[in-house]
C-alpha cells in the first residue's frame, strides 16, 4: 500500500486500471480533485463514495467491486487505519490501494488492561504488535476506535 | 448448587441455529432489575471490585448526570414496587430515604443534590443491583454511551467505549455493518417508547466461573480457555447468558441498559435434556467466525465431544 506521509499529502496517478474508486472525506476530496478531473476527461470508469466517521455503508460498497479496481483513500489519518482495515477485509491487496492521510501523524493505542496511551506511527503496520508504553502489556491494535479518547483499542497479543 | 438454578436460568435459543439478529422482545412484565439467590454474593463482589478498580468499573460523562438522576429514581421505584418486603423508597417533596433490608441500609437523600449521596447517582444504584447498568443519552438521531457501571462484562472495556455512538461499540461484532444489522438495531431502539421496555438474551461460553470477565484482566483470566478437555469441560465451561433490557427514560429521553448475567456449569446445564440437544446442534453448525468473536474457538471442539458424550450417556 502506499502511504503518503510527507506534509503536504500528494496523491499519484496510477494509470492502466480498468476502474478507478475514490473514497474520501470532506478536505480529503480537495487532495483527489486533480485526479479525479483528469479520469472524468479521459472517461474512465469510477465511482465515489463520501466518507464519513462511522458510515456502515462503506463495508457494503467495498465489497460490491469487482476485480481489477484501484482504490485511493484520502480522509483525516485518524480514521485511515480503520479503512485500511476495510479495504483489507473486502479483499483489497496492498497494490490496489493508495491511502493519501492528513492530519496528526501519530495515531494513538489505548492499553485495554491499563488505559495508557502509547503513541504510533499513523502508518503503522496493522499485523506488527505494540508494546503498552505504561505497562508493558504487548497489544495487537485493533480497528476499533474511540473519538473520545481519540485512540484505537490495543488487545493483548498473547493469551 | 440451590435447588432452583436450573428453573432460574434464562434458555437463550429458541431454534437449532444461532445467528446474530435482532431478538429483542417486548417485555411481559416490565421490568429494569430482578434479584437472584446470589444476590449477597454478586453485591459484594461487585462493591469490592468498585473500590479496588473504580476506573474499570465506573465511567461517567459530565453532561449526564440529569439522566443518573433519573436512572436511581427509576431503578429505586422498581425495587420498592416489585420487591416491597425487601426494598423501600419514601418520598417526602425532595427528601427521599431508599431502604435496603437484604443489606441492611438506610440512605437519605435530596433527590437531585450530587452532595448527598455517597457516589454519582448511577454508581450509588447500581451498587443495590446485581445488573450493570448502562445509560446511552439520546442525541441528534443517536444513541451514546454517556455513562454505565460495569462490573461483569463479557471482555469489554467501559472506560474505552465511553461516549461511544451506538454503532461504534458495535464496531468489533464480525457482520454486523456488513448485513446493516447495526443500522436495523439502531433505528429499533430509537423507537423504544417509554413504558414499553423490550429484552434480549446474549450467550457466550466461558473457561471458568468468574464474573468479572474484564476486558483489562483478559491476559490472565483468557489463559483458562487452553485447560478445557472433553473431561472437564461439564464442570469447567459454564454457559453465560446477559439478559439484557432495554428502557427508554420518560424525562430525560435516554436509554437504559441493564444487563443481568447468568453463569451455568454445563453439567448442570446438560441436566436438561432438551437443552444439551438444542445446544449442540448449535454449537456444531455454529460459523466460525461468531465462535471466533465469541472466544469459543480454542475449546469449541472440547465442549462437543463432551456434549456428545452426554448425550450418549443419557440415551
Ligand atoms: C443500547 C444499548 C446497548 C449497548 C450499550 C450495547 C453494548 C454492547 C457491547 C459493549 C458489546 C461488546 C462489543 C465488543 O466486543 O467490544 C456488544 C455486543 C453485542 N451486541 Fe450490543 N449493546 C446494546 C444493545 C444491543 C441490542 C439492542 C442488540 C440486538 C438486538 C445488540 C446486539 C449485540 C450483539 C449480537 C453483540 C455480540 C455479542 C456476542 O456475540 O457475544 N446490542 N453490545
Ligand atoms: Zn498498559
């Protein structure tokens, strides 16, 4: 997957799909704007979908593309390991999707056995574990999050 | 084991396959909290684990403590109607006093004055029930958690989901955004009307008899699930149901949910014969991915070779 990180999140053109989706996010879109006019013109097929936090539709629309789509995902980075996850489970590979975040680069872990927070990468591999920076406590961090706390929860990696 | 157990135990299936659904039903006799035989035990194991781990146990958000209010009125109200020989609640204009002859405690009170109770509203009620209590406050077409008193949850964590909408704490639940089930059961519960409450019946099975099944205690209570074997698994897995209510608070227009759980050994289940048939037809047709988000998996086998084997046994 890539990720852009720099401070002003760029998004590429990958040319040669036979579909192109654009999930984003209300300043997401401006950072999808210059691709998206370039596709409309040459008339490509794609769609687009609105994200917002918490849309229970978007699983939904994943999973409904066929093969051979390229997805680019451009939302708040808060929110851009949750999609990942989606994207993941909708059967998405890491070369047909590009994730454009802004926002904080740092997404937080809450520690399910004592609360702390430990901060990360927000381009934070999903499948590698985390050390509670309180307690020690190795968490696999999940893909459910809590505005409030403006975290993910970490599960214990080991029973 | 009281003689009564098994006539007390809430069944939770009605078919011979389980899957997520909306199963909520209108309640015969409506009702917040019902009192048990473990009463006393459940309290004080309640009451010691709201002094050792008040974080996990109680969470609180500043803009709700009108609907605590409303939570002790009507949890305190209910005890003194259903269970009169054991709870009383006098009312004089805003002085109020709740008895409480199973403990043998007086409070008095000035109904709305955070100052003169011991804890927050909720947190002061919830230690006299043996059900946790959760309020979800009513907002813009939504449901939040804005405070609950957790001590027995089903590896879950309160001070994570704390202000949480109703479909974000249903985030983990493998299926449920996919099939719109959290759409459906939020629109439902939306149109909860006050003096209509409704139940459900959740199951799950668990490694042990422990109560608090936190999940900030999952590394060392989760560890149990290896030591299951089809020997010891009629005393060792118990079956463990949450019934779960649902209330909608006339005043301050929020949801009550109070769920009251149910611990049962298997062997003392499978005395049941209908029972032990009925469960293993479901757990052997059970997907695996509710056996995975349930945390059967790792003994799912164990249990139903023990089943099977009862079920020889009896025949
Ligand atoms: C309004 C109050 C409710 C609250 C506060 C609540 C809370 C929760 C929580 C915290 C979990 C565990 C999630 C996790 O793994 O982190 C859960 C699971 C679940 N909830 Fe709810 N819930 C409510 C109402 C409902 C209703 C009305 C239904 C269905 C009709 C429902 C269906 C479920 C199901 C099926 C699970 C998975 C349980 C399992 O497989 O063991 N919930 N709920
Ligand atoms: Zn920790």
């Amino acid at each position: 997957m890539k990720q852009e990180s720099g401070d002003t999140p760029m998004a590429a053109f990958i040319p040669g799909k036979r579909k192109y989706l654009f999930c984003f996010d209300e300043i997401g879109m401006s950072l999808l704007e210059k691709i998206m006019a370039d596709i409309r013109a040459k008339d490509i097929p794609f769609e687009i979908f609105h994200f917002s936090h918490q849309e229970s539709a978007l699983p939904a629309w994943l999973s409904s593309q066929k093969m051979g789509c390229y997805l680019y995902i451009a939302v708040s980075r808060k929110y851009l390991y949750q999609i990942m996850c989606l994207a993941e489970a909708a059967g998405f590979s890491e070369e047909e999707v590009q994730l454009i975040g802004y926002g904080d680069k740092e997404i937080h872990l809450f520690c399910c056995r004592c609360h702390s927070i430990t901060e990360l990468a927000a381009a934070a591999n999903k499948h590698a574990e985390q050390l509670c920076s309180c307690c020690g406590l190795l968490l696999t961090v999940s893909s459910h999050y809590s505005p409030l706390r403006n975290a993910y929860l970490g599960y214990p990696a080991i029973i | 084991m009281k003689l009564n157990e098994l006539d007390l135990f809430p069944y939770p299936f009605h078919d011979d396959v389980y899957r997520y659904s909306n199963n909520s039903v209108l309640m015969d006799k409506p009702s917040s909290v019902e009192i048990t035989p473990n009463y006393l035990e459940e309290i004080n194991l309640k009451r010691k684990l709201l002094g050792s781990s008040p974080a996990r146990c109680f969470q609180s958000l500043p803009y709700a403590k009108k609907a605590q209010w409303e939570v002790l009125e009507i949890v305190a109200q209910q005890l003194a109607d259903s269970y009169p020989d054991k709870f009383s609640l006098d009312k004089k204009g805003k002085n109020w006093v709740f008895c409480n002859t199973l403990l043998n405690e007086n409070h008095s009170f000035i109904i709305g004055d955070d100052s003169t109770l011991p804890h927050e509203p909720l947190d002061f009620i919830g230690r006299h029930v043996q059900e946790d209590l959760i309020l979800m406050m009513q907002r813009d077409g939504d449901l939040y958690l804005d405070a609950g008193q957790l001590c027995f949850p089903a590896n879950w964590s309160l001070a994570f989901n704390l202000g949480m909408k109703f479909k974000e704490i249903h985030n983990p639940i493998p299926g449920f955004k996919e099939e719109k089930l959290d759409d459906r059961i939020l629109g439902f519960l939306l149109r909860v009307e006050a003096g209509n409450p409704w139940q459900r019946k959740n199951w799950s099975l668990m490694a042990g008899n422990r109560m608090d099944t936190s999940l900030e205690t999952y590394d060392q209570w989760g560890k149990d699930r290896k030591k299951v074997t089809r020997e010891n698994a009629g005393e060792f897995v118990y079956l463990r149901v949450e019934v779960q209510k649902i209330l909608r608070m006339p005043r301050t227009n929020g949801i009550l949910f109070t769920i009251h759980t149910y611990l049962l050994s298997l062997d003392e289940f499978c005395q049941n014969r209908k029972w032990l048939e009925q469960f293993y037809s479901i757990l052997s047709e059970l997907p695996e991915y509710i056996a995975e988000y349930k945390g059967l998996s790792m003994y799912k086998d164990q249990v139903l070779q023990y089943l099977k084997d009862k079920m020889k046994r009896g025949d």
